[in-house]
C-alpha cells in the first residue's frame, strides 16, 4: 500500500451520507480519509412541538423525584437538557438533582456520555442496546409502583417497553423530548435513490433508523422501493449501530458492516476503512 493510500484509506470510495445533525462532521471525516462523499440529509431532529407535555414532565419529576430512569438516547437527554436551561433558575440543578437519586437504566453509549456531563452514571445498562436489551436487563428488578421515567426514541411510544412495566407493575412516566422531522426536499432524496439504484455509489452508511424509513417512503412514492433494495443488495451498507441495522432488515437489506460495540461515527469510519481496504478499492 502506497503513502498516499495510507493517508486517503478510502480514496475511489463513494459514500453516499444521509447523515443531519452532524452531517458535516461525519462527512468531513470520509473526505479526509479520501472517500468522495454525497451528501443527502434525509431528516432533521427538532425539539417537540408539544412543548407544554415536556413542561409537566419535568415539573413532575422535580416535584415527585423517580425511582428510575430509562434513557434510550443521549438526543433525549441533551433536548431535556436544553428545556431546563431555558426555563432558567435552578431548573436545570433541581433536574439533575432528581436524576441523581433515581437508578439509571442506559439502553447504550450516547446516553451514558450525556450522563457525564451531569457527572452522573449509569446504574444498570441495557445486556444490547435495543428495547429488548433494556427490558433483559430490568428483568429480574423488582419495579412495583416505582415511577419509572422513560425518555422515547422520537415519537416512538415503543408500546413493548410500556408492556413490560405494566407487567412489572410500574408507574411509567414516559416523555418524548424531540421529532425527527423531514428535511431534505423529495426531488434531492429522489437523486440520492438515482444514484444508489444506478450503482454511482460504493456505499451508503446510515445513522439512524428515521433516515431508512424517509428514503423508502419517497421510493414507494415513485414505485422504486423494490429496485432501491435490488440496489442496496449489490452495494456496502453500513449501520452505525443494531437499530439501524434491525430497520434496514426490515426491507430486506443485509447489512455489510457496523461497529462491534461503540456505536458513533468514528468507529464507523473505521469500520468503513477496514472494509473498504481488505476489499483493495483503488
């Protein structure tokens, strides 16, 4: 292998990157390790519109305090974050107060990150980072009538976790702090399927579950889902992590390759460069 490929690992690489939120960022990261990049931000995360449910939330949880707390995202935690520090005051003490007496219950990395900035830990971390992961680990803890805190992954109500503490006899107190939102307009999105399905691309690498359900929604608006997936079939697909990866099985897409454990854009490249240098692409 020459320098220059040492230096640029994925150059002749093209990675298509519905990446939002940190679009650049994780664009930016390819770029330098040579790989051309197309970029399409398929949705956007906003702060929910039903600012007024949040709002009670917290008052509530001020208030009342929890005996647990459920954090399926470090996004979730960063927007409660965000509407305690608007509110002023000591809202964002008495919230962190709050939380640091409940038990905390992480269903992966992003939100024991977020939970250090509070100087706060997680306390029984999910066996995998998915639902089921979270309710394994919950298990065998005896719930009845704690009031357990459940931040959800988008607007998800993720109705087989609500179960679960319902069996468990639980008092849920769930909050849903952020939408995802569409952002790209349906004729970029249309390209960027141009591409995947004229096999322009190497690879696509997704980071979120909501990117996969918005670029099929506007294939089967056009009548291509069958060929996009035709397409996906024949190319590298990467995940960022097992949600991701589940969603993408769901069309019937295999995935290619995702991080082992540390499920973030860094080990995502990584993986990205490994592949694509035992696959000898000049």
């Amino acid at each position: 292998m020459s320098e220059t490929r040492d230096a640029t690992p994925l150059a002749g690489c093209r990675i298509g990157v519905p990446e939002s939120r940190q679009l650049d960022l994780f664009a930016d990261m390819l770029e330098r390790r040579g790989a051309e990049v197309l970029r399409c931000p398929l949705v956007d995360i906003r702060d929910t519109p039903d600012t007024q449910h949040v709002e009670q939330w917290l008052d509530d949880v001020v208030e009342q305090g929890l005996d647990d707390m459920i954090w399926l995202t470090g996004e979730g935690l960063r927007r409660l974050r965000g509407f305690c520090e608007r509110a002023g005051g000591n809202r964002m003490a008495r919230f962190a107060q709050r939380l640091g007496e409940a038990r905390t219950i992480t269903r992966g990395p992003k939100p024991v990150r977020e939970l250090r900035a509070l100087q706060l830990r997680s306390d029984v971390p999910a066996t995998q980072p998915t639902t089921d992961g979270v309710i394994e680990a919950l298990q065998a803890i005896d719930l009845v009538g704690h009031r357990v805190g459940v931040q959800l992954y988008g607007t998800d109500p993720n109705e087989k976790l609500m179960a679960f503490l319902a069996d468990k006899q639980a008092v849920a107190l769930p909050v849903a702090p952020y939408v995802y939102a569409d952002e790209a307009e349906e004729p970029q999105v249309a390209d960027f399927i141009d591409r995947i399905v004229g096999g322009t691309l190497d690879a696509v690498a997704f980071t979120s579950s909501p990117q996969v359900k918005r670029l099929y929604k506007v294939a089967r608006a056009s009548g291509r889902a069958d060929a996009l997936t035709q397409a996906m079939q024949s190319l590298c697909v990467a995940a960022v992590g097992p949600l991701v990866a589940e969603r993408l099985q769901s069309q019937g897409i295999e995935v290619t390759l995702m991080p082992e454990s540390n499920y973030f854009m860094k080990p995502l490249v990584r993986s990205l460069v490994t592949h694509f240098a035992g696959a000898g692409v000049s």
